[in-house]
C-alpha cells in the first residue's frame, strides 16, 4: 500500500494515541469539507499517480525531541520548518503528534511527487535533513555567535526566536571554549549605557536601535542577581559585568527589567542540558514509533532502520 502511514497515523488519532495537528495543501477538498482518513489516502494517491516511476513515492518523517521537551505545538512548528527547507511546503502533508511514547514527537506524511509529476530532490536527503532541523532549530545561527557557555547559546537562541532546546553540546562547548572577551566592543557598549541612562526605556532603545538585547536572570518578581547582553550586530554574548556591573547599571537608569524566562523555565532547561545529542529527524519508507526510540530493539536482536 503506497500511503500506508497515512492509515497508520490516523489510526492512532482514532485510538486517542495520537492527534492531528494539521493537513496542508490538500487543495478545495481539504478547505471544503471535513476530509476522512481515505480522502487524505486518495488524495495523496491521486498528487503520486502523476508520475509511476517512482518506487518508493511516500514520505513519512518522524521528529522525535528526548522527552517532554518539546510540546506538540512546537513539534508542529519545527515540522512545518523543516517541510519548506526540504522543498515539501506546498505539498499536500499531514502532521499528527504522538503522545504514547516517553518522547513526544510528530510524524510527517506527505507524497514525493509534486503536482507538475516531478519528483521533489532527495539527492543527499540525510545530510540535507539534518541540516534543515538545525536551520529550524536555530543552531546553525546561533554557532555563528560568540560565547563562553552554554547557557549564553540557549539566550541567542531565545532572543532570535528558535525554538531549539537540544543542540549538540559537544559542538557548543567546544566554540565556548574559543570564546576571547572584545574589550573594544564591551567599550562602545557601556558607552551605549551611559549616553541612553536617562531614558526610561533603555532596554527597548537598545534593542531597536542597536540591536542589543539585556537579560536579566532572577526570580519572576524579584530583583535580578546579574544579566547577559546578547550583541547582534556583532555576534556576540557578553556577561553583563564585562560591561557593567549591574548595581551600577541600575544606579544609572531605571529599567522596566523581567527575567529572561517566564517562572525559571530557562533555569530548568539549563539543568536538563543533556550530555546526548539525539538527531531529532528520522526519514524512513515506514516510520514506527520503535524505530524512533529503540523500544526494545536489542532484546528482539533487530538493527536500528533508517532507510527509505
């Protein structure tokens, strides 16, 4: 059966396994009416029949995060992400989050063939792919920074918007660790302070202006103990006493300040920086949930698949 995933999938929305987070791109009948699990099978079908040379012409994707870390409206957004890196955006796709595993994670089901019968590229499709998520993610961005930890790479990404949580620790520690403290630009940057401390919204003027985010760590409500400066326009994270200590930087200018995280959520994501990078992409003809995270593959003597 060319579309098998799509039964697969759907099943387990059925079960209470799994649930549809959207179906894309499936043309007047999608926006028209409430399409069933053999309409999005015939519809698929029908995009494919355009070109039968194709022998493998499903794609079925899984992305996987290690455990909870990443919801299923992020899994979505990440997925939506990579599709259009992949050249997969104006496919027809659905996208349906699994939650009967330890890990959340979202398969992909979409058809190779477009609507002009070409077959979209899967030249170096792993490599490719692998790419497309760090795109997504935001650390082919981020590494382009400088900083001198790993907590300071999680602020660029949080100021830049990525939903990345799971970089490959290995790769930013060593980039940390080549970190070379700009005094020339921590400089300008304190003289930025000092020629805007009788702003009242210092922090936004920076921001605007100059491309320069402040964060500021502490309890949601209290007083901050210290902040970061994330310099994009030049790529760089400073701490902020490099550039100021912060009882002077208070004492020259009032600020509107609040954490760089609602409630300490990014305290708690420092904490679970995990030592294992997991490739949170797995492209397969037939994606099961074992596949993803080896559920007892060793005890049942298989090897791990990852082939189309």
């Amino acid at each position: 059966m060319t579309f098998a995933a799509v039964f697969y999938n759907l099943n387990k929305v059925d079960g209470a396994r799994a649930e549809l987070m959207k179906a894309a791109n499936f043309g007047i009948a999608g926006a028209l009416t409430t399409m069933k699990m053999q309409d999005y099978f015939n519809y698929l079908d029908m995009v494919t029949s355009l070109n039968k040379r194709i022998e493998f012409p499903q794609l079925h994707v899984a992305i996987s995060g290690k455990g909870r870390l990443y919801d299923k409206n992020s899994l979505s957004l990440i997925a939506e992400g990579w599709l259009k890196e992949m050249g997969y955006g104006n496919q027809p796709y659905l996208l349906v989050f699994h939650k009967d595993t330890d890990n959340n994670h979202l398969h992909i089901v979409s058809t190779r063939i477009d609507r002009d019968g070409k077959k979209i590229s899967s030249g170096y499709e792993r490599k490719r792919s692998r790419i497309a998520i760090e795109n997504v993610l935001g650390y082919n961005m981020a590494i382009k920074y400088k900083f001198s930890t790993k907590a300071q790479f999680l602020m660029v990404l949080e100021t830049l918007g990525y939903l990345g949580k799971d970089p490959d620790e290995v790769k930013v520690l060593e980039r940390a660790a080549r970190y070379k403290p700009d005094k020339k630009r921590a400089a300008e940057i304190r003289l930025l302070f000092e020629q805007n401390k009788t702003s009242p919204a210092i922090g936004s003027l920076l921001k605007e202006k100059y491309n320069i985010d402040l964060l500021f760590h502490g309890a949601d409500g209290q007083k901050p103990y210290g902040y970061s400066i994330v310099d994009h326009e030049r790529r760089i994270v400073f701490k902020g006493s490099e550039v100021m200590e912060l009882k002077e930087l208070l004492s020259v200018t009032e600020f509107n300040w609040a954490p760089a995280s609602d409630k300490n959520e990014r305290s708690e994501n420092l904490a679970n920086f995990s030592n294992t990078y997991i490739p949170p992409v797995m492209i397969a003809d037939d994606v099961d949930d074992q596949q993803i995270h080896g559920m007892r593959r060793r005890r049942q003597k298989k090897a791990r698949t990852n082939t189309r």
